[in-house]
C-alpha cells in the first residue's frame, strides 16, 4: 500500500527593496537636503530689492504648498473618521462600556504623557537654556481662557471653517481659510451620534461615510507619499527664515520632546501591557511596522489605514471595536503632539520669559 502527499511549492522569497526606496531613507534624505539647500540659499542672501532668492523662495513655495494639501485632507479626514467610529459601536456587543472604557484609557495615558512633559521641562529646562539673543519675542495673537475654550466648541459653520484678511506692507489684501480641530470634532460626534440612533434607517449614510473615509485615506496617503520633498521644503525654509543658529539653540526643547516620546513608548506602554497581562513583545512587534510609519512620516492620521490594519491583524483586536477605536484615537488621541509637546512647550515660554511656575 502506498500514498502520495502533494507537496506544497516552496515560496519564492520577495526581493528585498533597495534601501533607497525605503521610505525612512528617503525622509532622511529630504531633510538633509534641505538642511544643506537651506545653508546654500541663506549664504545666496537677498537681491539689490530685498527680496528672497530663488532658491529660498522655492523652498518656502515647497514647504507651504505641502501644508496646504495636508490641510485639505485633514477636515474631511478628522470628519469622516469620527463618524464612522461611532457609528461603528451599533456593532459592538456592551457598546456603552467598551466606549466609556477606551476613554478612560485614553484619559489615564494622556495623564501619564503630560505629567512625563512637565516633569521633563521642569529637570530639563529647555527654555533656561536658549540664547536669548537668538530668540525674537512677540505679542500673542491670542489669549486663552477657559470660558473662550468653551465658547469655541461652539461650530460657526457645517464644517468649522475660518476666513481671516490681512493686508501686506503694500496695502494687498489677503485671505486665509483655516479650521478649528474642535469644532470639526463637536460636529462629527454629533452627527455620529445621530447616525447611530437613527439604526437601520441610516445605513445609506453609514456605507457612504465608510466608503468615502477610504476614498479620503487613499488621497491622504498619496500624499504622504511626497512627504520627503514637503520635508525638505520645510526644513530648508525654516533654515532660512530662522537662521541655523536660532534653530541649534532649540536643541534642548527638542532633546526634552524626544525623551518624552521615548519614555512613553518604550517605559508606560510596556508597564501598562504587563499590568493587564498582555505580551510586551507581541505588542511591539505587531504595532511596530505603524508605529515606524507615523515616526517618519510624522502623521498619526496619515498613518490610520496601516494603524487599523495591524491593530485587526497583528495584535488580533476585532474588527468592530478596531473600526472604533483606532479612527477616534488617531483623531483626538496623541500622547505626543497632544500631550507631551504642550508641556513642554508651555514650560518653555514660562522659562524663557522668566516667569516663576508655583
């Protein structure tokens, strides 16, 4: 008697990627480069008139037209992520519980993560340690209370848009559209809300939102995708606006920031896995591939779709809870730009100007 086992063909191994095309190279490699064209077109100077060089307005022209396509996907991003997160919680079993949990979650490390910055700051003393001489200072364009905070909840338009005119040395008016994050916030949560109460009834919606969130998330990555040539605009001309000697002298603001990111990634997360008994390295090496793409690309929204898939995948979080928490955490929830910076920076400013924190 004899049998026959079919065997499998082996895989072919995938050619490794030349390491140029590797993404992180090629943030790096945009940021030297503007460094360097930054230096070339500061010693270039400006012409008989007063006027940027060429190179230096290219650079400014790079750097501000990469902001602005970020800004134009960022809106209907924040919008359209928010809402379908929520709407998603009508298929999660104890919605209610496991949506009060997550945010209690996001409160306690948004807790750890500012205590981490103030701590940082106040050892640090970032802003003790700048050249005063290198530093302009200025009139705030705004102060804020806490009766303004609440009062700027309050939506001015559908999408929380903002028009503000100023007019140049030559009289020439210009207009600017801007938006307020919160406001984009207060309006998706309300229309997610309702979209979840409204059930069935609202399913046209809810399949239109999720469909156009992906649409979105496509467009934003492609945008990301340029993200070494917007980085060398902005670096470069941030070298030449500033000065490199203004930006050296930031070293210790940056310094703190970095340490801060290290410390919660790397010290509370793994504490927090072992204190509810999940594994450190499962964590790390099914996040890791998202956590790398948003240090590089410095976008934790433009990270979302990579973020959600090794959230499902890797880490095995079900899809219904990962449709809602991930869209809702990337938006509002940044233990870093959101928590740690603040801090720090809002020490700085204390430190710099000399004013005695009790």
């Amino acid at each position: 008697m004899s049998s026959t086992i079919a065997e499998t063909p082996a895989r072919t191994p995938k050619p490794k990627k030349p390491f140029y095309r590797s993404f992180g190279f090629q943030i790096t490699l945009g940021l030297v480069a503007g460094i360097l064209l930054g230096l070339l077109a500061l010693q270039l100077g400006t012409d008989a008139d007063g006027n940027a060089n060429a190179l230096a307005a290219t650079l400014s022209t790079i750097g501000s037209s990469y902001v602005t396509l970020l800004k134009v996907a960022v809106v209907p991003l924040i919008f359209l992520a928010i809402v379908a997160s929520i709407t998603q919680l009508r298929n999660v079993t104890n919605a209610g519980r496991l949506a009060g949990q997550t945010l209690l979650w996001f409160g306690i490390t948004a807790l750890i993560a500012v205590s981490i910055g103030i701590v940082l700051g106040v050892t640090i003393q970032p802003g003790a340690r700048v050249d005063q001489t290198q530093l302009e200072t200025g009139a705030p364009s705004s102060v804020g209370t806490w009766w303004n905070f609440l009062l700027g909840l309050i939506p001015q338009n559908f999408l929380g848009l903002t028009v503000s005119t100023r007019a140049d040395e030559a009289g020439a008016l210009t207009s600017t559209v801007g938006f307020n994050v919160l406001q984009v916030i207060v309006i998706a949560v309300a229309v997610g809300i309702a979209a979840l109460k409204l059930g069935k009834r609202a399913d046209t919606f809810v399949a239109f939102t999720e469909s156009f969130l992906k649409v979105v998330q496509r467009v934003l990555w492609w945008i990301i995708r340029i993200a070494p040539l917007g980085t060398l605009g902005l670096i470069g001309s941030a070298v030449v606006t500033y000065g490199w000697s203004k930006l050296t002298t930031l070293l210790w603001f940056a310094v703190a920031i970095y340490i801060g990111l290290a410390l919660v990634l790397f010290v509370v997360y793994p504490i927090l896995l072992k204190v509810n008994g999940l594994s450190i390295r499962q964590y790390f090496s099914g996040a890791w591939p998202a956590i790398q793409l948003a240090f590089v690309s410095r976008s934790s929204i433009g990270t979302l779709p990579l973020t959600q898939r090794v959230t499902e995948r890797n880490l095995g979080v079900p899809r219904e809870y990962a449709s809602f928490a991930v869209p809702l955490g990337s938006t509002t929830k940044m233990d870093g730009c959101a928590a740690i910076y603040p801090a720090i920076a809002a020490i700085f400013v204390a430190q710099f100007f000399g004013i005695e924190l009790t």
